[in-house]
C-alpha cells in the first residue's frame, strides 16, 4: 500500500507535464517583478543622468591649435604644439559633447600679434599662454570658462626667408626596346626651378630630384610628367617636371681613328705601333652618315709613356660624339718609340 502512494507521489509531482506548468507559473510571477524592477532602474538612471548634465563640473579638454599670420618674410623653423589642455569650467552636457568631440573647433593663434614691438626682427620669441586666456576664452562658447592652459609656454623660432634657383635631377630608369637607343639628350622641361624656404636648409640644397619613374621598352618619343621631391619646409616654383626622351632605331658601325699623343715637346718625335685603333659603337640611322673619325679622339699622355720602361702604354677615349653608345675600341694599348 505504502508503495502505491509512493508511486502515486513521484508520478504527480515528477511528471514533466505538471513541472513545467509550474517552471511557467513562477516565471510569470518573478519574470514580471524583474521587469518592473528594471524599468524604475532605468528610470532612476534617466532621471539620474540628466540632472548630473545640469551641474557644474572642473576637467581637462584637448583643443587643436592652428597658427596664422606669420611674417611674410620669415618662416618657422621649429615644431609647435599642436594642441592644447584646458582646465575648464562648465555644465555636464556641454563637457560631455566635448569630450566627445562633436562641434569642437581649433583654438587660432595669431602669430604676429604677439610678436613684440622692440623686436620688428625676431629670430626667437615666445608666447606665455597664460596671457593669452582672454583671447582663448572669447573664441569658446560662453557657457565655458577656462582656468588653465598647457603647456604654459609656446616658441617660435624663425629664419629669413631666401630664394635660389636649382636644377632637376630626373630619377628614371629607362629601358629601350630591342635594335632601339636614345636619340639625342634627355630634355627636362623646366630644366631648373626655384625655391623657397629657411637659408640655413637653402644653401644646402644644389639640386631637385624628381620621384623614380622606370620606362620600359622605348621604341618612339616619350613626353611624361616626373613630379618633384618633396623638401619639408621648402616651396617649390614648380611641382612636377616633363621628360623628353627621343627613340630610332640603330646600326652597329665602326672606324678606324688615329692615336694622338698629348703633352709631347715640340723638340720630340714620338712614333706609335700601331698608329691607329678600330673603334665600334651604335648610332641611331639618322646620325648614321654623319660620324667621321675627327669626332673621336683616342689618346695617350706622353708624360704617363716616358715612366713605362716596358715601352707600352694605355690608350684612352678622350672625346667623341654625344648621339653615339656602346662604344669600344681595340687595341688598349700601344707601343712607342721616342725620337729627337
């Protein structure tokens, strides 16, 4: 019997049936307590938040800075800050949209209205930014008052302003295609520019480059823009340059061109063997029937041939043709006899 009710027990309050009529139950019950608890938290906290907007608090506010109306005829040579901390005073809710950067604006110095009247020339100057808090504070919203600013001291470091004018060094790689070769010189056009900026990084500067451009497989005339180098701190009359590189196809030739011998004394007969080298080189078909031997000079220095007891001495390229590449010669040396 006993058993029975024992059964009868566990399959009442154990059948998942009747456990979960009941899990619902005081879910529903405690379910909406929780709710209702949290909505008068929320509330609380609405409540809570808006009145701490309305009241006055003491923090730090980071504000870009922005310099203006340097002399025409100086140029900073020097970093500046380029932000400021101000201890301010005011409200929650216009801390808070400042904080989150929303309607913040630069704080603008104007350079030459602190310059000082006795110095119409100044190298170096400074500004204590604690005199500047009324000028800061009319460029801020009247619900803000500023009660300190850092850094507490700002310099300035000026140089002369000064102009000269230098050439363009292009920095290309260039590369023709097959039986192709240059036609002329490269043309940059400016060849040369002026610039602007502190003398002490001026007299320094001999020349601009130009940003590295590589050319591949040239075959016919080639006009591009190189743009320039940047220089901090330096203005430049141009930005970018352009490049003229001519292209015609080319022909291997050679000639033989006689050895000259400079520096040799009137008084002194020198003979050479041989008196002649054979030269090779490539030139472009225009230039082709318009290269003579005269436009070569191979050449030995006498003075270097009298120290050589061997009686052989080395031959030189001294001068040919600008619209000719690639050139060679043979032989290096030869041997001489000197005669008076």
């Amino acid at each position: 019997m006993a058993e029975k009710q024992e059964n009868k027990f566990f399959s009442k309050y154990f059948d998942p049936k009747w456990l979960n009529a009941r899990i619902l139950f005081y879910r529903g019950i405690y379910g909406s307590k929780v709710m209702v608890f949290l909505f008068f938290v929320l509330i609380s906290s609405v409540i809570w938040f808006f009145s701490a907007l309305g009241k006055e608090y003491l923090t730090s506010i980071t504000f870009p800075v922005r310099y203006t109306n340097f002399p025409s005829d100086k140029v900073l040579v020097n970093d500046l800050p380029q932000k400021l901390d101000l201890k301010v005073e005011s409200v929650g809710s216009t801390i808070l949209s400042y904080k989150l950067k929303i309607g913040i604006r630069p704080v603008t110095f104007d350079v030459n209205s602190f310059l000082k009247s006795e110095k119409s020339d100044p190298a170096e100057f400074f500004i204590l930014t604690s005199t500047t808090e009324d000028e800061i504070q009319n460029q801020l919203p009247p619900n803000i008052r500023v009660v300190d600013i850092e850094p507490d001291t700002i310099f300035f470091r000026l140089a002369d302003v000064v102009s000269k004018k230098v050439i363009v060094s292009p920095d290309i790689n260039v590369n023709f295609e097959q039986q192709f070769m240059q036609k002329g010189k490269q043309v940059i056009l400016p060849d040369s520019i002026k610039i602007t900026g502190p003398q002490v990084i001026i007299d320094t500067i001999e020349f601009v480059s130009t940003q590295r451009k590589i050319l591949r497989n040239i075959k016919d005339t080639v006009r591009t823009e190189l743009k320039l180098m940047e220089i901090p701190g330096i203005s430049f009359s141009e930005k970018e340059v352009e490049l003229i590189i001519n292209a015609e196809k080319y022909t291997e030739a050679e000639l033989t061109v006689p050895v000259q011998v400079d520096f040799l004394p009137d008084s002194l007969v020198i003979k050479l063997f041989p008196k002649t080298v054979t030269v090779t080189y490539k030139v472009g078909l225009s230039d082709f029937g318009e290269i003579y031997p005269s436009m070569f000079k191979i050449a030995l220095d006498y003075r270097e041939a009298i120290q050589n007891l061997n009686r052989k001495v080395n031959v030189s390229l001294v001068d040919y043709p600008d619209y000719v590449s690639n050139i060679n010669y043979f032989p290096k040396t030869v041997e001489f006899v000197i005669e008076k």
